[in-house]
C-alpha cells in the first residue's frame, strides 16, 4: 500500500467533490494552452492535447504537490522551439522526434539526478537569473507569436533571429488573421483588466469572479473559432485531429540530433525543475508542507519521460494552472488525474470540436499570458536593495534574447556565483568599541563606543577562507599601522561560521608575525564547530594569545592583564 | 624625486655594508641557479645569467619587497619547459624566441592586469591549490631532470610522456654523468644535513653556518668542473658561453605558437605572481609593512617583460634565495642591484670560468632544490583539519602529473571554488535556548539550555543568500513541524553578514506563509549594513514579528506578550 501516493493513501470522500470542480477548470485551461503550446514548440496542436494527459498522471503518482499542474507550459515550450531552430523543418517528422527526445532525454537526465540526489542544483539559480530568464523568455515568446498574429509564420533562435524572419515575411500578411488577433487581443486584454470587478459587481463571489477571469481564454478562442465557421475566413485553423489516445512512441535521433540538442536538454532539465519546485514550494508553505527537492526532481524527470513517449514534448508546473487549480478548490492530485480523463475522452472522439480554431487566436492567447510573466518587481526590488542582483537580472534577460535561452542560464548562474564569490572574498571589518554603561561592543564607526588605547578589538564579518584571507590580513596589518600603540589585537569571530586550512594558516602566520612584533593575538566568541577545528589543529597551543567566551570578558581580562584561556 | 623606489628615496649609508655582503651571497646562489634553471627550461645556459640582470634591476625599481629576490626560479622553468613541448625543438632558435615571448606576454599581461586592479586574483588560489601545485611541479621537476643525471635527455609535458622518453634513452646512460651526479646527490644531502650543525661546532655563528650551507651548492658544482676538467670526464658540459652583456631583442613568434602558449602565459602570469606575491607579505609581516597586490603584480610583470627583451625567459621570487638574502643581512633591493652588476661583469669577461661545469651536477642541484619544495605539512594538516581542503591538494598534485601544469591550476581553483560554495549552499542552523542563570542563549545540542514551548529561537551560521535560502526556508519548516506548538519564530541573525534580493524574497515568502499559519517572524542580532538593507527594502513593514537587539532582549519581549520594535 505505501507504493501508493500519499494522497490516494489517505483520502477523504469529502475532497471528491472539490477535485471533480477543479477539474473541470483544469480542462477549460489545457485545452486553449495544449494547442497554444503545441503551437509555439513547432508542433502539431494535438501534441500539446497529449501532453496533458500521461505527464499528468505520472506527476500525480510520484510527486509530492497537491495541486501543482504540470502540462504544457510556456518556457519548456519555447525553450524547445529555439534549441530545434535548424536543425529541422518545425512540424515536420524530424522536428517532432527532436522535440519527443528532448522530453525523453530532459526526463531520463532528471531521474538519474534526483537518484544522485541532485535536486540541491535547484539552489544554485538565484531569482534574479530566474527573474532575467523569464523576462527575456517572454519577451522572446511575444516575437516568436507575432508572426502568427499577422497569418505568417517566422523561425530562429534569438531575438534577432526572429525579428529578421518576421520583418521579411510581413508584406504577405494575412488581413483576416490580423483582424482576428487583434480582436482577440483586446477582447483578452480587456476581459484580464474588467471582467473580475464586473462579475463581482454583477454579484458573483470574489473567488468564483477571479476563477472565471482566469478560464475566460477559452471563450475568447471558441468566439474566435465560431466567427472562422460562420465567416468561412481564410485563415490557418488548428484542423483535422487524428481521434483516439496518444501513441506509444519511441522517438528514434540520430548521434549527430544528440550532440546538437544536449545543451537544450541540459538547460530544460535544470529550468524545467526550478521553476516547478519553486512553485511547489511556495504552495507547499502555505500548507506547512516541506517539498523534498529530490522527490520532485524525480516526478518531473518521470512525467517528461512520460511525454517524450506519448506523441508529447517538454512540459513543467504551470503558474497560472496551478492557481486556478487552487482557486477551484483542489484538494489532492485527482483534480489533475480527472482532467486528464476528461482529455482523454475528447481524444477519443471529440477532435472535431477544435478543427476550425484559428491559430491567430491561439496566439493571442499566449501573448497575453506570457506577459505577465515579465515580473518586473523583481528587477526593481535589486535596483532598489543591491544593485550587482539588478546587474545579473539584465544581463541574463539580455542574454536569452541575443544568444539563446542555454547560454544565458549558463551565464546568469555563473556571473551570481562570481558575485558572491567576490563579496566574500573582501569582508567587512568592525573596529569595537564599548558602548558606555554597558556590555555591548559596537562598530565605533555606528556607534559612540569607547576603544583601548594598547587594546584593538575586530569583528570579522565573514567566514575565513582562501579568497579573504589575504585581504583580512592585509586589514588587519593596516589597521595596526594605524595604531601603533596596540599590544593586543583580539578578533572577534561571532560571525565566521568556518575557517579553512588556507585561512588557518593565514591566521598562523598572522600570529607568528604579530608575536615578533610584541602583539598578542586573542580571539573572542569562536562558534562551536570552528572551536572543535582549531583546537584539533593545534593551533590553539600557538597562540600568543586566549579565547575568551565573549568581547566583553576578553576586554576585562586583557584591560586586568590575565591570560586564562575561558574556552566556550 | 617620488618616481625613485622607496628604499632608494630614504637609503642609510649604514646599510651599505650589508647590503654589499648580501650581494656576494645572492651572486653565489644565482651562478648555479641561473644555468641549472636555464637547463631546466631547455634554454642555453647563458639565458639563466640573462634572466639574473635586467629583470632584478627591474623588480627593484617597482617592486614594494626590501629582499624578495627576483629572478630564475623552478616553478615558471618547469612550466615553460612544459608548455613548449612539442612546439619546437628544446635549446633551438625557435624554443629560445617561445620561451622569451612566454616570459615577454605573461609580464605584460601582469602589467595590464595590475592597471585593470586585478591583483586580488591572487586570493583564489587557495594553500591547498598552491601546495598541491608545488608538491606535483616539485615530482615533475625531478623527473624532467632525471635524464639529466644519467647524462640522457628526454622531453615531454607529463610525467608520463617523460617517464616513458627516460624508459626508452635508458640503455645510452653515460656512466661517467651517472657517477659525477651520484656523487653530486650525495654531497648536497650530506652538506644540506650536517654541514650547518658540523660548522656550528667548528665555532662558526648559527646564522653564518646557515649561510655557508645555503651557499654550499656552489662549491659542489665548482668541485664537479674541476673533476671534469682534470679527469677530462666525457660528459655534457656548460660548454663556451658568449661573452656580452644580455641581447636586447624582441622574441617573434607567429599567430600558431601564440595560440599554442597562452594557455601558459596565463597560468605563468597567474602562479608566478601568487608566488612571489604570497612570499613578499610574509616576508614583510615581519616588518609590519604591507604589500600592495597590484603593485607587486605590476612590478613582476614589468620584471618578466625586461627577461623577455634581454633573452631571459620566466622569473618569478625565489624562496631559497630570498631567505638567504635576509639571512645574509640585506636591507635593500640595492643587494639585489649590486647583484646583477657583478653578474654583468661576470658575462663581460669571465664567461669561460662556466666551460667545464658539468650538466649532471647542475640537475643535481635542481633535484635536491626542488625536493624541499614538496611541502606535505599542508597536506597532512587538511588531512586532519579538513578532508576536502586534502582532497583539492590531492586533485590538483595528480592533475600536474598526468594533465599538465596548466589544466592543473585551473581544475584546483574550479574544484576550491565549488567546494566554498557547496559548504555555504547547507548552512548549519542551531536551535537556542538559554543557558540557566545567565543571559546567554546557546545550541541546544552543545549546552544543556531551556527552550520555552512556544517560541522557538533559531540562529543561521551563514550569510543568506540564493544558492542556500531555499535549503535554511526548509530547514526552519522543519524545525516548526517538529514542535506543532511554536508560535513564534526568532531568527538570531548574529552570523549573518548579508542577505541578498532571492534571500530577501526567500524570507518575504517565509514570513507570509509563517503568518497565515499563525506564526509570527522575529529577527534579532541583525547587523548594521543588513539592518540598512532590510529597512531600505520595506521588508520591516511586512514582518509579522519585530526586530530585536539582543537574543536576551527578544525572548524577554516575546514572553511578556510585547512586540515593541527595539530597532539597532
């Protein structure tokens, strides 16, 4: 029984009702987003329907969110679309094996890391480089759309790319499909902005306004689909479905396709995780639920491979499906496992009903999806608190759009990473005085705090390690020089949670330096763990000085002239 | 009168004398040294007495160290002799141009990157990076010079390629080079073991007998030309050297070898600078004074470009002949001046004094030189101390051997990097509670401390940051459902030395979560410059909790029910 998920184990026949509603909202989702996706990945309109079925299932199996929707999602989708640009004709054969193997391989790729247990990488993306990622991501959705806005179609990688493709097509625009979408764009844009107060005003409850704004796409494209019927517009429309399940394929690359779409597969994977993790972990707090990184790297690996065998492509959480999914009142994963049931039957024998959909309106849909994507509070918050996040955050959006969605994750993690290499590598450094009256040692530039003459007491405010301990040194020398007067110079290590051997050995040389000197070396509140280190290490017999439990006892025992060792 | 070098602006008659006595000392160490490293790099040996003039004039124009003595040196020897395996034929016209432009480009590389203030580079080389470096440059050094020893030569960059180059000479051994450098060997370790104490007891000062056996290698490569010119040994000799003073010449080379030695210049640049630089401020820790990093990288840059122009190839500090400069009294660069002017003269009319040194002596200088470079204290002491610092050595020793000096360094650095950065991604958290009778709260799990049954006091040893908020957001939702009971939750942010914008998200997301289940957020010990951060944010108007001064001062206020903000 505990193969089971932990949801199906313990559930409650109240929660049926809740799920079969979300349900229902589910399905209203997926159907516009399946085909829209579908869309901007290259493929047919049907490989999006397939997607949100087996995935669907699988996640439901083995992943520990209650209500994240994973399916068809828009940067999984993109990201897939510009890691095939020339390497296929989109649509075609080829570039639906490619687009299958990407799922298969980011799939397989995720299980093997969540058994190495691999989902700690999920930390090493920042939000600003996941700020940047979707910024740019979107950007480049919306010009990647735009072509089918105008009846048209345009390919590449980057935004240049694209832009060029587009702007040599536009002559041969479709009038009828511009019209379309544009309708449709005001209609969306319009109903996003009025359409919740109107209902709320007309007497719906709040929940059940914002629920209807959020399905409201699907009427929009079934408008669109009536008025294409009724109108005999000539414009390209999703067409004739094959009926029936998806199919069990085994999609067959070459070596050449494999080393051309490793990368993709890589940044899939790594993306394709964070962001559903950090959804499911931010659905997860509001229920006092931990999600385990591991457990869901493996159910996102499982339902990609899912994908990549069932006719689909790369799929991830769905932000906006996942709150509505919520918003519906989904208690468990049924919701989910429902919904794709409910896919299933319109497989099997209701493709029709999507034949005339206009794909100018398909695309208006995503356009207007995606651009609340671009978050740009994030952007301003880093402008506005640290100003090297805002640089990493511009610098990777710039990125996606010039150099493609792989290099940019690349760069992004590896420019945060420098930049928090580097802050630590030069710490900042307190001078400690004593406010007067009390116990309390302050920095003596914050504070009117009262300093020794002979006595120099340091707060290091950082871990001591090899990039900082040459610069620590070379502080502490200098701060020295300044006051030539000093006999004890005692660090106050509150906040250095670690010291490694290079460190170690600065401290060392510091030591033997300051002892040739007449300078005695004292340390004060050394953390446990570091505690245990030093003294293993013997460096606790070298020292010219003592450890003392805190600034102020080393203070009173310096200023008295003792030298008994009050080891914490 | 501000463009003269420091020491020279403020020179005291006095310390003529002893810099004229250091001068001899480092003219008798930099005889055998000069065309043992020569030989080592695959040059004539006259290269190695070019190498001792220009570039030491140089270093004591620019250079911030009072007896740092610049010049030829094992390390940029070895690791040119490496990278230009392949690229021509060692002692040729054409590896004579490569090595002077390796030492040419590196030194204007350094330039530039002591303008650009790059000299904090230096940092990221970490003790276990450089000794692990030194340890496997020390073995390869050994073995490039075994051939030697047999009077054989053999080439290659790896220990591998040259171990099997030595295999296949082996049977040509010249038995008279094999004796001369057998006795060699024995005479330097004999004279590196008793000869200090032996002198000591004739009655001779402890840092004069220290200095005898410093110098002692010039006497055995002495006795070895006279063994070779009375006995008329047939083996490779120093042979003529042209008389002169060094060639001013620009070493040309095309776009190929360019290509083919950057990767060397590189890490010439890098390592050579690290180790003059880490051997400048120790030795002036001593005087109290500080070296400044981009000084010295520029000083040592322009020192390499004057070997590359005078027919000289890469120097570097020398630890040996350093330490016997201060032994030896010096108190100036003047030392290392008088130095290269005796050596000057020396090359205008006493070139033939070199004719009959023998080879295999010189190599068997280099062996027992470079065999107390191999420093396992730092290798025992990570053991002890910190088994992943062991491991960077270990990695980087075996990479020097089996890839290259140059993938070496870059795989240790990458490898420290990830180390400090995986170490900081998992941060230790420790439960508090108060130490009974004090006000001192500590780890539960070290102290036997009260906690009270609804507030729960938890301090993060780690500035908060992308790569580990996520990890420190589960580990407190942990915490809490372990004790269902916790109502409020301190944070003592004592260690925390920054927060950044995904850290401060990452806390936002905590404290809207924490706050709909009831759980109120509190920070206490907040540093000043997080303190400015976190105001400047607007996150203090969110905070469910407040802001305390003290650990002491927040569990008192929680207790009684207060939630004043006692802002620091």
């Amino acid at each position: 029984m505990s193969y089971l998920p932990v949801w199906l184990r313990d559930y409650r026949r109240a929660d049926f009702s809740h799920d079969l509603v979300a349900s229902a909202t589910l399905l209203v989702l997926l159907v516009p987003q399946g085909l829209a996706y579908a869309l901007l990945a290259g493929l047919p309109p049907q490989a999006g329907l397939y997607a949100s079925i087996a995935p669907v299932l699988v996640y439901a199996l083995f992943g520990s969110s209650a209500t994240l929707s994973v399916g068809p999602a828009a940067l999984p989708s993109l990201m897939t679309a510009t890691a095939l640009a020339g390497l296929a004709v989109p649509g075609s054969a080829a570039w639906i094996a490619l687009a299958g193997a990407v799922a298969l391989l980011s799939g397989l790729l995720r299980v093997v890391l969540a058994w190495l247990r691999f989902g700690f990488v999920a930390n090493f993306l920042s939000q600003s480089v996941v700020g940047g990622f979707v910024a740019g991501s979107a950007v480049l959705i919306v010009l990647s759309q735009s072509p089918q806005l105008f009846g048209l179609t345009a390919h590449g990688a980057t935004a240049w790319q694209i832009a060029v493709s587009l702007v040599h097509a536009l002559p041969g625009y479709n009038p009828s499909a511009l019209a379309l979408s544009a309708a449709a764009l005001v209609l969306l844009l319009v109903g996003k902005r009025w359409l919740r107060p109107l209902l709320q005003r007309l007497g719906l409850p709040a929940a059940r306004a914002d629920l209807a704004a959020k399905a409201f796409p699907i009427v929009v494209v079934v408008l669109g689909g009536l008025v294409v019927q009724l109108g005999q517009l000539p414009v390209r429309v999703v067409g004739a479905l094959p009926n029936g399940l998806p199919p069990l394929s085994w999609p067959l690359i070459d070596l050449a396709g494999l080393q051309a779409i490793w990368p993709a597969v890589l940044a899939i994977a790594l993306v394709g995780f964070v962001d559903s993790y950090s959804l499911a972990q931010s659905l997860a707090l509001k229920r006092r639920e931990t999600v385990e990184p591991d457990r869901e790297l493996f159910a996102l690996g499982a339902a990609n491979t899912a994908a990549g065998l069932t006719g689909g492509f790369p799929v991830s959480a769905s932000f906006g499906r996942s709150a509505a999914n919520e918003l519906a009142g989904a208690r468990t994963q049924l919701a989910g496992v429902l919904a794709a049931g409910w896919m299933a039957l319109l497989l099997l024998g209701f493709t029709e009903l999507f034949a005339s959909l206009p794909l100018a309106v398909l695309a208006a849909t995503i356009v207007t999806a995606v651009s609340q994507m671009i978050d740009l509070s994030v952007l301003k918050l880093a402008w506005r608190y640290d100003r090297r996040d805002a640089l990493v955050y511009l610098t990777t959006a710039a990125c996606v759009l010039l150099l493609g969605v792989v290099d940019a994750i690349l760069l992004g993690v590896g420019l945060s990473l420098a930049l928090f290499i580097w802050r630590t590598s030069q710490p900042h450094l307190a001078v400690l005085g004593r406010v007067p009256g009390t116990e309390h040692y302050r920095n003596i530039l914050r504070y009117e705090a009262v300093t020794e003459p002979d006595i120099l007491a340091v707060r290091v405010d950082e871990s001591l390690y090899f990039a900082n301990i040459r610069f620590v040194r070379a502080a502490l020398v200098a701060l020295l020089r300044e006051r030539p007067a000093t006999r004890q110079l005692l660090l106050v290590l509150s906040a250095v949670n670690a010291i490694d051997v290079s460190a170690l050995q600065g401290l060392r040389e510091l030591n033997r330096g300051l002892r040739e000197q007449g300078v005695q070396l004292h340390l004060a509140v050394v953390k446990g763990p570091v505690m245990d280190q030093l003294k293993q290490s013997g460096f606790l017999d070298e020292l010219s000085g003592a450890v003392h439990l805190s600034t102020h006892a080393a203070m009173q025992a310096l200023k008295a002239g003792e030298n008994s060792d009050f080891i914490i």
